[in-house]
C-alpha cells in the first residue's frame, strides 16, 4: 500500500479531471442534511467527520432501477451505466458492500445479479475515516476499524490544506499526483463483541419481539438509511404501449412486505416485520453468506422515530442466550 | 417553564393512574441517549412509572399510539397531540371514555438545537381538551407562556408568494424525499389500513422515483389531509431527509380556513369539514341547482 501526500487543491483539480468519466458521490451538504450525492463542482464536498444521514448503496442499488424496457414486439436497448466514483465514504458504508457483493454476486449467494455485478465492477470507491464515535454508533463492537478500511480503491485524509491519499488497489494508480510519504499505521481491528450466535429456532418465538417492536409504526426509515438492507421489488410501468420494468427498494417495515396475490401475508405484526429485520441480518445472513449485515452505523437508531435501538435488542438476545 | 416539576407531576399522575386501575396503560415519552430525545414508551405498570419523562425534546406527536393500543389509555399530550386526538374523537376513530388525556403545557420543544418543525408558529401552548392539567410549572393549572417566533413564517411567506414561487419551493423540498412514507406512518391523520400509494394494481408508484411519483404521492395527501391535518408538523418532525412539508401543508390549513372557515383539531364535537354538507354552501355538490 502506497501512500502520496498532496494538497486540497490539487486534489480537487484532479477530482474535476475524473468529472467526464465518473458520476461522483460524495458527502454535501448542498441539499441541506449531509448526504453522498452526485456532485459536478468539488468545491460541493463537505469535509467533516459526521456520518451523512443516509448511506451510499444508492449508487450502486438505486432506489429506483430501470432494468428492461420493452413493447409487444420488441426490447428496447436500456442505456449505459455510468460509472461511479464515491469518494468520501466512511469504513462502516465501505464495509455494507461486501453485504451487497455476497448477496448478489458470491457464489455462496443464489444468484449473481447483472445489474448489481454492471455498476459494482465498474465503481471505484475512495474511503476517509472517522475520528470520533457519534451517538448510536457500534462499528467497533461489530469489529470494524472507524479510521480505516482496505476494502476500497483508495483512502483519503485532510488534515488542514495537506490532502494524504493511501493507494490500495491497481485502479487508484494514477488518478491523483502527489508526493511519495510514509505508509499509513493500520490499526487492528477491534473484536467483533456484538454478534448472535445462537440457531433460528432458539431465538424465533422465545424472545419478546412484542415489547421490542412496541413503538415501531411501520415508517420504513430504519430500512431506507440502512447501507446493508436490500429487499426490492419488481413493478412494470405501461406508458403507452413501452414497459418499463423496474427494480424499487421495499422495506420489510411495510405492511404489504411480503403481502401473497392471494391477500394472505405470513407476517402480520409489526412485531413479526421487526423480527425479521433482525433476524435478517444477524441470523439469515450470517448463515447463508457468512457475514452479518450490520455494519454499525447506528443510522436506524438516530432516525428512529419510535427510538427503537437494533443494538440493544441484539445485547438482550446475546443476554438471554447465554452468550454474553 | 419546570421541567422537572412536569416530569414528577406525569409520573406521579401515571403511577396513580394505573395503581388505581383508571387506565390499562399510559403512553408516553422516555429517555432514549442514543437517539438523543425521549421516544415512545408504552407503560403499563405502577413500578414504570418513572420511565417517563418531559423535556425541552419531547416533540414526537405520540396520538398515534392512540390508534396502535387498545383498552383505556392515558396519554401525556401536548397542545398539538391534542389536537390530533379531537381530530380523530370527531372522526370516531377513539371514544373519548376510553382515552384520558393528560395536558402538558408546552412552550414549544426544541430539535437539534433549533426549535421542532411548526413549535415556534404553534397557536398554543395548553391542550384544548384535557382530563387532567399539568402546567409548565408542575401544577394543575397553565401558565401564560409561548415560544418566540423563529425563523421563516411559512404563514407569512404563502401569503407574500406567487404560485410559481410556490410551486418552485414545493419541487426544491421535495426533491429530497426518498419516498420511505415515514412521514405517512408518524401521522396521526394518516390511519388508511390501504394507502392509495400501496396499491400495487394502481400506476402510482410504478415508475420515475424521482419528481413524478413523489409528486403524485405527496399531492394526493395533502388532498386526502385537507380539513384533516391539524398542522401537528409531525410528519416533518420524523422526515429522514428534512423535507419542509410545511410548504405544502399550511396551504392545505390556510386553504380550508379561508374556503370554510373551519380549523382542524379545535372541537371533537364538530362534523368534519370533508363530512359536512348543508343546503347553503355556494357549491350545490350532488344537489345540482
């Protein structure tokens, strides 16, 4: 791993270099909340240590996905995939792709999804780090490093006007002048202390998923800042005689979630929808690809409009199974 | 303004509530550190009363739990909690012998340092209907308190817009919607076990995430809140994204005041603006003179 230290402006003006060939995502406060959007000015970005409130999957599961088009006769050619930058994101948001990538494209995974696996390869990711905790975080008891991940293209830190840029895989090369600096010293990684181990079976009917999801209404919000959630659907839209089939974000928060043609739905409660999302991601997960899908941002914590805290019903579950 | 005061007041109105069998359960606010304001909390026994709590973050519209319990209920209100409950009194969604409403006076609460979407424009600090009083000192009566106004008056600012200004700031909020109805689900109006938004058959929410559906999801509850909303602000209160639905929703209120001169939330025995009809409204309706 090659390090290169640089300026701020410098950085920007090879940023603006990459504009024409890259859709770039990055942390902006230009719409008013700090979030990873599409910038065209590199002056937009915000340097900060905060988290922006919702996470980068976007650029790679758009909340909206055009996968096919087509009329009675024939299927119209869907346009290229831009590809995209996100620069800026932190190591918990860098770690959610491995979440991605082992559900849509592993071969531990059922399927290897196209349109994922299209923008996927295509994108190049330049993580920063966090300097401090915020409330509602966990990332260190999920065993993530808050100030580093080589899970990326590149990795940036600003420190006054120096910009020092660690170059992690063979695609980072080049993009950004600069001179050779030390290494960076890469922490170890906490141990991972948050995580059910207990069987599907143990935990399914015995624990009280009633009291946890009391004040939950079903909003929806906790799966849509999510960086790991994934669930979708598939709606056809008829605009005179062309289909448009596309690929949306569903929530298991939802009271259709799972809802049969038939009007039946296996999950009837919030309590069930909520069990679901847990089990979801630390137990189904964990046992299908291996990797629980909680990355510890604390997102759906600080958004939670019921104040309904994942981290504290997985310590209750870890409590009541005799793992501590 | 005695927080303190108020807190012991509600818990010691909850601990006898529920000693004495009054009611099955008494919503409320608890402290939540990590969410950093107080969030719902459903209490039913003596021994939990000191969970609750009143602080300057109590702005969550908690009338909403109202229609997710059953049995009788005790509710810590404030003004605009109260308002949403004599809106759903008078569309019978409650029976009022069933919820016993404790008023908690509120001089407007306060979210990420500035004050909560609609606080600093709230036309009062004390619940219209209430069973049992706890003032902004702790006592049973109210006080003469009220939060200094704050910011942009969106009243002041529809008044002095055109449409196209208007129409311009309603596409600039909602362009940063990410359509998750979070703000459908916090509403206490917003009680459709169906949402038209939901129904998979209907072209709604088929295509172009972007302006079109977010368009027609947002207009269509607006007209669906007409007469309804009671400018609660809760739905701007959760939004994820810092949508200003304000912008939308004052026009609603404004619109309905000025049309039949009726404000939402003021009296539970008032026939529903929507609901009513008489033979001299300047519109004939079905009648058709």
């Amino acid at each position: 791993m090659k390090r290169i230290k640089t300026t701020k402006e410098a950085f920007n003006k090879d940023l603006a270099a990459l504009l024409d060939k890259f859709d770039v995502f990055a942390p902006s406060t230009k719409q008013g909340k700090l979030d990873y959007l599409n910038i065209t000015d590199p002056e937009d970005i915000t340097w900060t240590d905060d988290l922006p409130y919702k996470s980068p999957k976007e650029t790679v599961f758009p909340r909206v996905e055009e996968i096919m088009r087509f009329t009675k006769d024939d299927v119209v050619p869907t346009a290229n995939v831009k590809p995209v930058l996100l620069l800026g994101a932190k190591p918990c948001d860098i770690e959610s792709f491995d979440v991605f990538d082992g559900v849509f494209t592993s071969e531990k995974g059922l399927y290897i999804d196209p349109f994922y696996k299209e923008r996927r390869d295509k994108m190049l990711i330049i993580g920063s780090g966090c300097a401090a905790k915020k409330p509602g975080c966990f990332c260190d008891e999920r065993g993530y490093d808050m100030t580093f991940s080589d899970k990326c293209d590149a990795f940036v830190a600003l420190d006054g006007d120096d910009m020092y840029i660690d170059l992690i895989t063979d695609r980072a090369e080049g993009l950004f002048s600069g001179s050779d600096c030390p290494p960076r010293e890469v922490n170890k990684a906490p141990e991972t202390t948050l995580k059910i181990d207990a069987h599907e079976n143990d935990i399914f009917t015995t624990m009280p998923w009633e009291d946890w999801a009391m004040s939950c209404i079903g909003c929806g919000t906790c799966t849509y800042v999510c960086p790991t959630c994934h669930c979708f659907d598939i709606r056809d839209a008829d605009d005179k005689g062309e289909v448009t089939r596309c690929r949306l974000w569903d929530s298991c928060m939802y009271s259709n979630f799972t809802l049969h043609a038939g009007g039946t739905n296996p999950r009837t409660t919030q309590a069930a929808r909520y069990r679901q999302r847990v089990m979801h991601k630390y137990v189904y997960l964990r046992d299908n690809i291996g990797i629980t899908a909680c990355t510890g941002c604390g997102r759906c914590i600080r958004l939670c409009p019921g104040g309904i805290n994942i981290h504290d019903t997985v310590k209750d579950i870890m409590g009541r199974t005799g793992k501590k | 303004m005695d927080y303190t005061a108020q807190t012991n007041a509600l818990r010691a109105a909850a601990d006898k509530l529920l000693s004495e069998g009054t009611v099955d359960c008494v919503i409320g606010l608890t402290p939540n550190e990590a969410v950093g304001f107080p969030t719902p909390i459903v209490i039913r026994n003596p021994e939990d009363a000191g969970k609750l709590v009143w602080d300057e973050n109590c702005f969550t519209n908690i009338a909403v739990y109202l229609l997710r319990t059953t049995g009788r209920r005790a509710i810590a209100a404030k003004a605009c909690d109260v308002r949403s409950i004599i809106n759903l009194l008078a569309e019978n969604q409650l029976k009022r012998d069933e919820i016993y409403i404790i008023g908690m006076q509120c001089p407007g609460m306060i979210k990420d340092g500035e004050p909560a979407p609609g606080c600093d424009q709230c036309p009062s600090s004390v619940p219209g209907i209430s069973d049992l009083t706890i003032g902004s000192d702790g006592s049973d009566t109210y006080q003469d308190e009220k939060m200094e106004p704050h910011g942009e008056n969106v009243t002041e600012w529809m008044e002095n817009s055109t449409d196209a200004e208007k129409k311009e700031r309603f596409l600039k909020e909602i362009d940063k919607c990410i359509l998750c109805f979070t703000c459908r689900q916090a509403c206490p109006a917003c009680y459709c076990t169906a949402c038209f938004i939901d129904r998979k058959a209907d072209p709604w929410r088929q295509i172009d995430a972007d302006r079109a559906t977010k368009i027609a999801f947002h207009l269509t509850r607006a007209m669906h809140l007409a007469g309804r909303c009671t400018d609660c602000c809760a739905c701007e209160k959760v939004c994820a994204s810092g949508v200003n639905l304000r912008y939308l929703y004052r026009g609603i209120i404004e619109f309905v005041s000025d049309t039949y001169g009726f404000t939402t939330g003021v009296d539970p025995d008032a026939r529903p603006v929507m609901n009513s009809f008489t033979s001299e409204d300047s519109e004939t309706g079905f009648l058709g003179r």
